[in-house]
C-alpha cells in the first residue's frame, strides 16, 4: 500500500497531480501474493502511464522545455520495463522477479521521478505561466 502523500507527492499542477494519485489508486488494487492480480494490475497502470506520459510530454513541448530529452527518456525506460514484466514467463524466478518489481522498483521510482523529472517540469511550467501572463 502505497499513499498518496501531500507534502511529497503533491506538485501543486493540478492534471499532473490527478494522474499520479490515479497511479497510486491503480497500484494500491493489487493483491501481492497473487501473480494474476499483479499482472493485471500492472496492465492497468501501463495504459494509465502511456497517457499520463503523453499528457507531461505534450507539457514539455507547449513551453518548450530544456530537459525535454531526459525526462522523455525515462518515460520510455519506465515503458519498457513495465512491458519486459508484462511478458515475463510466470515460472517461480518470473513471479519472484515480478513481485519484487511491484513491491519495490516501482514505487521507489514513483518517488524518485515525481521529486525530481516531474518536480522540475512543473517549476518551468509554473514560470512559463508566469511569463505568459506578463505579456
Ligand atoms: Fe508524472
Ligand atoms: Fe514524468
């Protein structure tokens, strides 16, 4: 169980912070002793993350953001990975593997990429906006 937390996850952007308590809404259904729910679960946040992914990346080209390349980067690596754990063999090294990506990799990189990549973006978009509105 993962919660959404105010003062760590909250990036005061109000679509960026909808999408990422939906991940975690999407991420907490998850039964972790079950190999079906995992995958299951991890479908549904894969097709969440390809929009909210879109949604940022179509952020970064309307204000045209320095750290574009990076930030799309790890959107794409995040992609790929999920994708690798989707089609991952469900032999019991599979399912130990699986369930280790869930339980940990996942969530550490939540946190990692909303303080930093995503944190980052909205602080451009924040001054953007503002320079926007000084015209
Ligand atoms: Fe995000
Ligand atoms: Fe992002």
């Amino acid at each position: 169980m993962k919660e959404f937390e105010e003062h760590k996850h909250r990036l005061k952007n109000e679509t960026m912070d909808t999408m990422h308590r939906e991940f975690l809404d999407i991420y907490n259904g998850a039964d972790i002793e079950s190999t079906e729910s995992l995958k299951r679960h991890l479908q549904r946040l894969y097709s969440h993350t390809v929009n909210h992914f879109a949604e940022e990346e179509q952020m970064m080209e309307e204000i045209d953001y320095p750290n574009k390349r990076e930030h799309t980067n790890e959107h794409k690596k995040v992609l790929s990975e999920m994708e690798y754990f989707l089609k991952m063999e469900p032999t019991l090294f599979g399912r130990n593997m699986l369930r280790g990506y869930y339980s940990q990799i996942l969530p550490d990189w939540f946190d990692r990429h909303l303080l930093s990549m995503d944190s980052d973006l909205v602080s451009y978009l924040t001054k953007a906006k503002g320079v926007l509105n000084a015209d």
